[in-house]
C-alpha cells in the first residue's frame, strides 16, 4: 500500500475525525478509503445508467430470441474460418 498525504481545514478534519469516531472507523485513512470506493461505486452506476440510457435511444428493440442468436453463432463461425 502507499501513501498520500492531503491538507486539509481544521474543520474538514475535524469533520473525518467525527465520522471515524460515529461510524466506526478505526482511523481517518479507514475512512476516506470507504469514501473512494463509494465515489468509484457510484462512477459506475452512472456509467452504466448512462450505457443503458444510450441502448434504450438507440433505435426499436429487436426480438433476441434462439434464431437471433443462431445467426450470431453462424456468422461468427463463418468469420473464423475465412480468417
């Protein structure tokens, strides 16, 4: 593991001093590891509510059924053997 160090105001600190204590943290790193993941939790939910916002924009649904996936395996076959 690494380090970085951050500067903070006295009353941000005094902030991550209380949420260790409150939420039961066993030190401030503790706490702003928690505070990353989230952060990094939540990028991805965007990420992905944006990719499905993008899907449902992207034109009218087409039936996925066993002969949609039938094709898909035939044309991938046929793709790897002219390869």
């Amino acid at each position: 593991m690494t380090t970085m160090n951050i500067s903070l105001s006295e009353t941000l600190k005094n902030f991550v001093d209380n949420q260790v204590l409150e939420r039961g943290y066993s030190t401030s790193s503790e706490y702003v590891r928690d505070l990353i993941r989230n952060d990094q939790v939540r990028q991805a939910e965007q990420r992905l509510a944006a990719l499905i916002l993008e899907g449902l924009e992207s034109g009218p649904a087409i039936p996925v059924n066993e002969a949609y996936w039938n094709s898909k395996r035939d044309a991938l076959k046929q793709r790897h053997t002219t390869q």
